[in-house]
C-alpha cells in the first residue's frame, strides 16, 4: 500500500487545517493509506524536515497558504534533496494561480493540485497507488497541473465545482483537537467581487444541505468543543441559510459552545438582529469586514457595502452585549490616501467594536487588484505574504505610521486589558488615529519599541505617556488599577495604587472566597461595560467607593471579572 503523506503548516498552534482533513476523508476507499502531518510556523524547519523524513512517505503533499509557502518552499527543498525519488505535490490557493509560472521556479515539485482537490486528491491517491508507473495516466485526473518526466508541463481538465454536501465530513475523532479551534464550512464561494480577494474570482457560491449542517453541528453539540469556526466567507449571503443554522444554534445551544463567523453586517434585517438579541451571551462572534468607509475606494475595489446600515447593525449588537464583534480594515487600497484612511479608522473606532484589527493589502496572484497593481503604482513585497509597501497614493513613510498605530492599538484596544482607560482616553484625543500614532511615536522616542513589556510596565508607559500630555494622573492611575483587576487578582500591586489597609475589615467581610475575590477603592465611577469612550472625564468622589472584583465566574465576552460597586450611591453593576 502507497503512503501519501498530507502536510500543513499552520500559523498557530490552535489552528487546525480543515482542508487535508477533507482530502484525507474525501480519498475514502482509494486504497492508498493516506497520513496526515500538521506543524506550526513556530518550529524550526529542520524539525520538520527530521519528521516528515522519518515518516517515510511513497508521495509527499503540501497544502499552501500566504503565511506558510515560504516555509514550504525552504522544506520541500531540502526534503528532495533527500528524498529525490518521493513525488511532492502542492496545492491550495496560494499556487492556484499563476501556476505555470511557479512550477518553472520550482523545479522540485511533481505538480499542482488547482483549485478544489477533494475529488482531484482522491484520483491522485488512486494513481499513485494503482498505476504510479504511467505517467499518462495522471493526465486522465482533472484539475492538475504536473512537470512530465521529459520536464514539460501540463495542465489537464479543470474541474466543474463539487456540490458541496458531497464533501465528507471530516471530524469523526476529536481527541485530537481537544485544544484546538474546529473549523466548519457550510458555504463555499462568495457572491460579491472585491477586487483584492481571491473567493471574488469564483463565482460558483455552493451551500451545503441544512439537514446535513444540523447534524454536523450536533455533533459539535454533543461532544461540547469550545469553538467552532465557520469558514464560509460570507456566512449571512444567503439570509435562509443563516438563520436556520443560527436558529438551531439558539435552540440547541449547551452552553459552551462559540461559534464563529465572518459576516455582512449591513445584510441583517430585524429578523436576525432579534434573534441574535435573544442569543446566550458568547454563543456566537462575528467578524465583519469593513475594510474603508471611502466611498470612493469602495466602488473602485468594487465593495458592495451599505456603510450606515453597517454602522447600525453593528451599534445594535453592541447594545445588546452578547456578541464579541470583530471589525476589519484594510490600509493600502487604492484610492485611499493617509487621510482618508485616518478617517476610515476613526469612523470605525467610535463604534467601539471588541477588536478592530487594521490590515495591510495584500496583493495576491489571481485577484483584480494584482493586474491592476501597476496602474495603482502598488508596490508591495516579493515574497508571501506580498503586503503593499506604498501605493500612488500612500507613501511608505505614511504606512509605516499606519504600521506604528497599529502595534499600539493591538497592545492598548483589542487585547481589551486597558478597557476602562481606553473609554477614559477618548475624552482627551479629538482624533483616535492621532493618539495612538502619537503614543507608538512616544514609544520609539523613549527606546521602549520593539521588545516585550509584562502588562504592568504596559500601564506604567501609558502612564507615563499621559502625565507628559497633561492628563490626570490620579483618575489614569485609577482607570488602570481597575483594569489590572478587572483582568486578574493581580500578585504584584501596581506601584502607583494607594495603600488599601483601612479597607482590611471591609476586604475581609466581602471577600470570601479569598483569592476569587478582589476589594478596591476608586475616587471615580467608570464607564460601564459595552458603553463606548466617554466625551467628558468623570468627576473626582468625594468619598472613594469601593469595587468587588469576583474572579470566580468570568464574563464570557471580554474574560474580565465580574464587578460591583460596594459602599456607594451610584452602586449597580459595571
Ligand atoms: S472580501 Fe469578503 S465579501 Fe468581498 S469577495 Fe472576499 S469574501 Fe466576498
């Protein structure tokens, strides 16, 4: 029997590849003994390169994506080096397209698996362990692109789309993933045509059969995993669709289960915005690209948006507090300049989403915005992931500050550790880009950039960072204390925070579940959770109230303690 050898290198440790999981399931009965690998980018390539020798396989597969080709590419070299004999085979987006090209370049690799490989992986498999001597045969197998022995390359038949619920599922053992995020696909393809994605380009939008979903999910269900996540790139395109499966979710939820997805905001109706209110706090999150709020930029990347809808949408989920929602821009598009993207982010910033996560065009072989890339005087990396540099109408200085606030606003917004303090800072920044290029330009002047800081040295900079802007200190101190808190019971007191020992019988008789537990006095009411940045600073107490940080029963959403204010008239939750 053949041994064909399925590798993926994932970004993390938590991510699983849900594609050779398919290919191993889809090849069923070929009669080949098909094994899967699966590594991180964080392990040293001669350590997998060590692996995948010993492992011994009669034909090597590798499945490509931005983050891992380079990576790839440096292993498979050397592995045939080593292994001349062992066919290597590669497939996935990322050598989907331009696929003749690549193959001239790399000289090592048998072929390509285009586009779908679940139908094309099951007949290689079947090759290799039928007939691998005919060399001709391989050409029988649609969707292949392969170097022949003379050196010519070929490409055979594409492939009609695979109705999707013909694709087994692939998770019949979870042990496995225990603590691993489970990705999901329900939908294949995308209907809209933005012009720097490769699902654009594929028109053919596949949905698979809701009776067989409920009975995937189920199975999820039953066995309690902690995430799952859709994979389908617009999840909400098709309203019915959604809300069945949302439905379900709803009604057969077991309480623990998160479940992911990346929709159109702008696409929900009353109807799903209901039922989403109705949902346990945690059962779902949404990711929700809006990638620039520049009309100009959206027609030229050909976006169908509905911004204020969006905006909206995105508010009242808010409001509802028990959805985590994930907002995406891109800088880097054409048409968008420095201004205008500062103008996105802060148009999107004071919507107050859970994360929002600034990204960088990258420019992709196959998508529009790559043969347009000239024309747009893109410049952008020779390698994966090709991440622009500048554009004709973005400099590399500027992208570098766009780089810089988006390192600050990773360590300060979306780790959702300074909460508090963030909703505190809006009253002093007119502009929320400004601030926090301003606070990563503080950063660098002070030689703190470019290392690790525990969380607490993290506050002590911002700290420092507000004191020399004529912040208060002492309501700064505070926000952050409550942040540390809020987070942790934490080990180490914050040097700043006051001696708390006339608050000893006090601690005693709230705290009793001793570590679980947290007692602290604040001189200001914060904000409260799921309200946005605040226009005016608090004012100072005259009496401090006191905080009871429960640690025992964390919020779902944000992972913060559960809060209480004690000993005050403005006593409620936080
Ligand atoms: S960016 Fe999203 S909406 Fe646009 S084509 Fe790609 S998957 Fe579809």
């Amino acid at each position: 029997m053949k041994k064909i050898l399925l590798t993926a290198i994932n970004a993390k440790y938590i991510h699983s590849n849900l594609a050779i999981h398919s290919l191993k399931a889809s090849a069923g009965e070929c009669g080949a003994c098909v094994e899967l690998s699966e590594y991180t980018i964080n392990q040293q390539k001669d350590e997998i390169l060590r692996d995948l020798f010993l492992r011994g396989a009669d034909v090597l597969c590798f499945s490509c994506y931005l983050w891992n080709l380079e990576y790839i590419e440096a292993i498979a070299t050397e592995y045939h080096k080593l292994c001349p004999e062992v066919p290597i085979w590669l497939g996935g987006p990322e050598v989907s397209y331009e696929t003749r090209a690549f193959l001239e370049s790399h000289a090592y690799v048998k072929g390509v698996m285009i586009g779908e490989g679940e139908d094309t992986f099951r007949e290689l498999c079947a090759y290799y362990q039928e007939d691998g001597e005919k060399e001709s045969s391989l050409l029988k197998i649609g969707g292949l692109a392969i170097r022949m022995e003379e050196g010519e390359i070929r490409f055979t038949q594409p492939r009609p789309p695979k109705p999707l619920s013909e694709v087994p599922f692939c998770y019949d053992d979870l042990q496995e993933y225990e603590h691993r995020i489970i990705y999901y696909e329900s939908s294949r393809g995308c209907p809209f045509s933005c012009s720097y994605c490769l699902s654009s380009v594929d028109k053919r939008l596949r949905f698979r059969d809701l009776e067989l979903v409920k009975k995937e999910l189920q199975f999820f269900l039953d066995r309690k995993v902690p995430q799952v996540k859709f994979v389908d790139r617009t999840f909400n395109c098709d309203r019915h669709h959604a809300m069945t499966i949302w439905r379900f979710l709803t009604e057969k939820d077991n309480g623990t289960t998160n479940f992911h997805f990346e929709i159109s905001a702008d696409l929900l109706r009353e109807e799903e915005l209901d039922l989403i209110s109705r949902m346990r706090p945690g059962l779902i999150q949404l990711e929700i690209g809006v990638q620039t709020t520049n009309p100009e930029t959206l027609r030229e990347i050909r976006r169908t948006m509905d911004l204020e809808k969006l905006k909206e949408n995105v508010l009242r989920i808010r409001s509802f507090g028990n959805v985590h929602q994930h907002l995406d821009l891109i800088a880097g598009l054409p048409l968008e300049d420095y201004e205008s993207f500062r103008r996105s982010f802060d148009e999107i910033y004071a919507l107050w989403p859970d994360q929002l996560q600034l990204g960088f065009l990258k420019v992709l072989k196959g998508s529009y915005v790559y043969e347009r890339a000239k024309e747009y005087g893109i410049v952008y990396h020779e390698t994966p992931p090709y991440e622009v540099l500048c554009t004709k109408w973005l400099s590399y200085e500027e992208l570098l500050k766009i780089k810089a606030v988006e390192e600050m606003l990773e360590v300060y917004y979306n780790s959702g550790q300074y909460a508090v303090t963030m909703k505190l800072v809006n009253a002093l920044a007119d502009n929320a880009f400004d601030f926090f290029l301003e606070l990563g330009q503080f950063y660098e002047r002070k030689g703190y950039g470019g290392m690790q800081h525990s969380r607490l040295r993290r506050c002590e900079i911002l700290l420092e960072f507000l004191k020399e802007k004529g912040a208060p200190g002492e309501l700064f101190e505070e926000a952050l204390t409550f942040d540390l808190y809020a987070r942790e019971n934490c080990k180490t007191r914050p040097s700043w925070a006051p001696d708390t020992s006339e608050y000893k019988e006090l601690t005693r008789r709230y705290c009793e579940k001793g570590k679980l537990e947290h007692l602290e006095p604040f001189h200001y009411v914060f904000p409260r959770k799921r309200e946005g940045g605040v226009k005016t600073l608090p004012e100072r107490l005259e009496e401090p109230a006191c905080v009871l940080f429960h640690y025992g029963n964390a919020d779902p959403l944000d992972h913060q303690a559960k809060t209480e204010w004690i000993c005050t008239s403005s006593a409620g939750n936080a």
